[in-house]
C-alpha cells in the first residue's frame, strides 16, 4: 500500500510536470481494495479494473518500473508506452487491464472467467469497477451472465461515493449496491475497506467460493479516493471536512498502526526506505527510457499481417 | 465437388474447425435447440453438447465482450449475432475491447474471435432490420471484415476467420442462405485480401461483394444483351481490401462502378472510390460512380423497399452513364 501511495504522489508530481500526459485517476486512498484482493489470489489467477489502476496493477505484481514508464509514455513501459496510465496490461502476472470505458470491461472479465471453467484451471477472476459502473448494461449483462453460467469470478464494486462530481444519492435508487446481486441469485457481502486484512479476509471468501463452487459474488467495498476523479479535477462537490473526515480512516495510516504494534520499529522503517528507493528507481528507469518508435504500430494494431 | 447451400457450407466451417480445435466453441442466440434463427448452426448442439454450443440470453453486449475476454486468455469463440442490426448494442464490446485490446496492451494479448451473422437487408423488415453494417467496422484498425458471396467462398473464408489470431467480422446474409454452389471436397482455408474476377470485361468494372455480386452479375447479363460489356470483380474481404485486383480491373475497363448496400455517406464505396480516383487517376476515362442504398432508412412497403435497395436496373443505369463519358 506504501509503495502504491508514494508511486501515484510521484507520479502526481510528473503529471504536474508536464511527463505524464493525458487523464491520471489516482487511486489514493482506496489502496486497501486492490491489495487486501490481490493478497487473497493465486499467482495464476487474474483482475480485470478499470482506468483506476495503477492500484491494482502494482498489487498483483507489476513492477513499478513498468509502470511509471507506462504512464511516461516509453517504450519499456507494460504496453509499451501505447496504452498508458489507463491501460495498465500484464499478461505474465493475469493483469488483464486497465479499461477505459465504463463497465465495458465487466463482461470481458466474464469471459476471462469464462474460459477458466472451459479450460477447468480453476482460475479466480477478479473484476473491479467503481458505483458509476452499475447503472450501465455492460454491469447488468456482465453479472447476468457470469450468475446464468455460474462463472468464477467476483465483482468487486469499489464504491468510492462519487461517480466523477456526481453522489451516489444522485445515480441510484438503492444506496446499498450489493443488493443487486439478490436479482441474479448471486451471493453478496458488503463493507468498508479500512482494515487491508479485513478486505483480504472477507474477499477471501467470496475467491473461495468462486474457485471451489464455480460461484460468482457481488461484493461492494465501500471506500473513498482523497484526491479529484482525475488530475483535474478540483472536487468542488464535496467539502473539506468530508475529506478530512476520511482522511482519518486512511487505510494506509490504519495500517501502519497496526503494524506497529507487531513489528519492529527499525524494520519498518527499513522497508519504508527501500519503498523510496524503488520509487526513485522507477522514476529514474521512466524518464531515461527510450520513447516508442511508429514502426511498432502495424504489428500492435494486428497480430500478424496488417489488414489494410 | 459437392453442391451445398451457403448455410450449410458455413456450418461444414464450423464443424471441421471445432472438430479440429477444442478451443473453438459457438455462442448466440437460439444457435442451439433451436438450431440456429437461419438455421446455420442446425445439428451443432447434437455434435458437440452445450459445452460448445451456447444459448445466450438477448445481451449482445454481454456475450460479445464475453467473447472478447474468452478470447484473450486462450480460447477462439465464434460469436452468432442473429443478425447484424443487433450488433448495434454489442459495437462497444467490438470497437473498444476486440479492436483495441491488443493496441492498448502493447501487443501482449491477441483476441481470436469471429463474429458472424446476416447482414443488410432481409426483404421488407423495416428500417431497423434491414442494416448494412460493415463500414461501420471496416472503418476500424484491428478489426478484419469479410463478406462472401458464394458458398465455397462462405466455407474457406469462415474456416480462415476462426483461425486468424484477430477479430474477423462475417457478413453474411439472410437472402444468400439458400443460394446452392459448388463447394470442393477438400475446401480449406480462403486467405483474406483476394479479390476474384467473376467475370471477365472489356467496357468497365462493376465492384461488389456480399449479395451486390449477384446483383452485379444480374446487371451484366442484362448489359451484355445491350452489347456493353462489364467485369465483375467480387471483392470477398473488405478489411484487407484487394487494392490491386480493383486496379487491375479499372486500368483494363478505364471505367468503375461500385455496388454495396450500406448508405453512400463514407461507405464501402467511398472508400474504394478514393483508391481508385488516387492510385488509378490516369486510368479513367469517366468519374466513378456508387450505387448503394438511398440515402434513407429502409422503408417497409415493398415498392419502396426495391427502390431504396441497390438493384440491377440502378447498376445498369450507373454503368451506361459512365459508357457514355468517352474521353
């Protein structure tokens, strides 16, 4: 969570800088979803997120050298510099992007879940999506489906309060989202994600059940992002004091907490230091690394010959 | 040599390359027990259980990108749209997922999948039944858009499709069912981006594809009897577009009259229509000339409907137009 924290204020300060272009979701504050998830998978097993990704990327095992280079553009970055900060791809470590469209991306990771029932690997797929998500068809043929074929997969609803500027209260009739998986007949849980050990433990069993039954979940997690929907946005629509208000249950600080009261000062420290490190690394590695050569276009739009 | 229906060499496709490949399955509406809306998948679900042949739920969007997300980690769906039309809810599922996954993941992943379905108009099913969708997806890089005529082309080229490590769009289409021809035993794979001369002429090129090739063969039979003397080029595959035969053609014929059904707006035949006037300019002799749908939805009533359809009598009248331009 550390490393995801100090990663995304770094790569808020190139953004600042003009190194990183385009749209940048930070996912500051919500760590606690991504890692306490990906914490509770298999090596094997894979997410599929949407433009928020940084988090989760980095939790299931991306470096962050491919990352930061991804959102500088280069050539060394996870797809090469052509996907960027909302196209986050790692094929070796089932990171299945990093999607743009809101709720498209729900029932391609059905289909990922799909496949892993065909192939009987038993395979979890975890798919992520914020409250905005689940107005939209993509969300409702998405789950339909995976609850019709019993896919293993869990939808993972972080709900962040917003969708953009807009409150929950304004986009859907019932508060409690996870109640949408009564209509599908799925299982649901529902809590917040402040304790990265609780996320873990009550995703957990939603995976379990997904790798051991064949059974979908729906389960919402609920959270808060401490910084604008995208780098501009100021978050003129909420105050202060609401943010200030969760500020005091960062799950990042919680967790420190905690761990202070079972691990050696020293040795934290020690690990803070070498999340520092790493993060200078990956600055260092983003910056000096080559940019993307137009030839490599053709054979990324086509695999194979370039239908033209 | 074996004479079959363009549905039936169709399903020969599917069923010698699922026969082949345990990763290839099928997945639509209605495809199983009730075999298929057009029936081209009659028999499937018998063969090969409902593992491989999938009822869907009404959620084109939902199976499409299901389709999609099979096909990045290891399988080859081929996906039924039961026709075209209902594309429409699933073109996010095809432009932003099929199309760019393999772009937006640095070339990682790949997504073999087919869709297939009937395409354009079915005879007087109203506006909303009756699209021609392919230059809605031509239009798009990453995407391969085929659209055969006859029934050996039908076979070889939807055998090539499930092979191909890219999406491939099948047009087919619901008045092309039926149509016999001959289908060698042994027919194997088509490779996309070859055209094929249908028949051979002095005076000017009619280039078509899909149902239009029948159109345009019709057109020209009636031309001959008037002594004018047309080719056909039947294109097959749209995205790979077989620049070079269209070329070929126009460089012999010095003329060029295109047929598709979508609407002439940044259609098909605007697109080939710029090949030609850029890359064969010294060639022509006459401005090349669209015949497409009017520029109109669809209409139901059937006079109207054969009106608004590119027909044979508006293919003729185009090329006399242009045989009347001498330089």
């Amino acid at each position: 969570m550390f490393l995801i924290r100090r990663l995304e204020e770094e790569a808020a300060r190139a953004y600042a800088m003009g190194k990183i272009g385009g749209f940048l979701h930070l996912y500051i504050g919500q760590e606690a979803v991504g890692v306490g998830a990906c914490a509770a998978l298999e090596k094997d097993d894979y997410v599929v997120t949407t433009y928020r990704d940084h988090g989760i990327a980095i939790a299931k095992g991306m470096s962050a050298r491919a990352m930061m280079a991804e959102l500088y553009g280069k050539k060394t970055g996870c797809s090469q510099g052509l996907g960027g900060s909302m196209h986050l791809f790692d094929k070796a470590n089932g990171m299945l992007g990093g999607h743009a469209i809101v709720g498209g991306h729900i029932p391609l990771a059905a289909g990922v879940a799909f496949a892993s029932k065909y192939q009987d690997n038993k395979r979890v797929t975890l798919c992520f999506f914020g409250d905005g998500a689940v107005s939209i068809q993509g969300f409702h043929e998405g789950v339909s489906l995976a609850a019709l074929w019993k896919l293993p997969i869990v939808f993972i609803c972080e709900n962040n309060e917003y969708s953009m500027g807009t409150p929950l209260s304004r986009t859907v009739s019932v508060e409690d989202i996870s109640l949408k998986a009564t209509g599908y007949g799925i299982a649901h849980d529902r809590f917040f994600a402040t304790d990265v050990e609780e996320v873990e433990q009550r995703l957990g069993v939603a995976i379990k059940r997904a790798r051991e039954e064949s059974l979908p979940s729906l389960v919402e997690v609920r959270t808060y992002r401490f910084r604008g929907h995208s780098m501009s946005d100021p978050g003129k629509y909420r105050t202060p004091q609401e943010l200030d208000e969760h500020k005091k249950r960062d799950p990042l600080v919680l967790g420190r907490q905690k761990l202070e009261s079972t691990t050696d000062k020293a040795a934290l420290e020690a690990l803070e230091a070498d999340v520092e490190r790493e993060v200078a690394d990956a600055i260092k590695f983003a910056d000096e690394s080559p940019e993307p050569e137009l030839s490599i276009l053709e054979g990324t739009t086509y695999d194979g010959a370039f239908a033209y | 040599m074996k004479s079959l229906r363009y549905r039936e060499a169709l399903r020969e496709a599917m069923i010698e390359e699922m026969t082949a490949d345990d990763r290839v399955f099928l997945m639509g509406e209605e495809v199983g027990h009730y075999n298929g809306a057009y029936k081209v998948s009659e028999g499937m679900l018998e063969r090969f259980g409902e593992k491989r042949v999938i009822d869907t739920p009404i959620a084109e969007g939902g199976f499409a990108g299901l389709g999609v997300g099979a096909a990045i980690v290891g399988l080859r769906p081929i996906v039924e749209f039961m026709t075209w039309n209902f594309s429409a809810v699933a073109f996010d599922q095809i432009l932003n997922n099929a199309a760019k996954v393999r772009q937006m993941s640095g070339g990682q992943l790949s997504c073999p999948i087919v869709f297939r379905g009937p395409n354009a108009s079915a005879r007087q099913v109203g506006s909303q039944h009756s699209h021609a969708m392919e230059h809605f997806y031509a239009t798009v890089p990453g995407l391969k858009v085929i659209a055969p005529a006859f029934p050996a082309d039908a076979k070889g080229m939807l055998k090539a499709a499930i092979r191909d490590d890219n999406p491939v769009l099948v047009m087919e289409s619901e008045t092309l069912y039926s149509l016999k021809g001959d289908v060698p035993d042994d027919q194997d794979a088509i490779p996309f981006g070859v055209a094929r001369t249908v028949r051979q002429g002095r005076d000017c090129s009619i280039i078509a594809y899909a149902r239009m090739t029948h159109v345009a063969l019709d057109a020209a039979d009636r031309l001959a009897k008037e002594n004018i003397d047309v080719e056909v080029v039947d294109l097959r595959s749209l995205r790979p577009l077989d620049e070079e035969a269209i070329l070929a053609s126009v460089h012999k014929t010095h003329r060029c009259v295109i047929v598709h059904e979508g609407w002439p707006y940044g259609g098909v035949g605007a697109e080939i229509a710029d090949r030609v006037q850029r890359l064969a300019f010294d060639d022509l002799d006459a401005p090349v000339l669209r015949v497409s749908q009017l520029d109109v939805p669809m209409p139901y009533n059937a006079k109207l409907e054969q009106q608004v359809m590119p027909n044979a009598e508006r293919v003729v009248s185009a090329v006399k137009r242009v045989m009347t331009r001498n330089s």
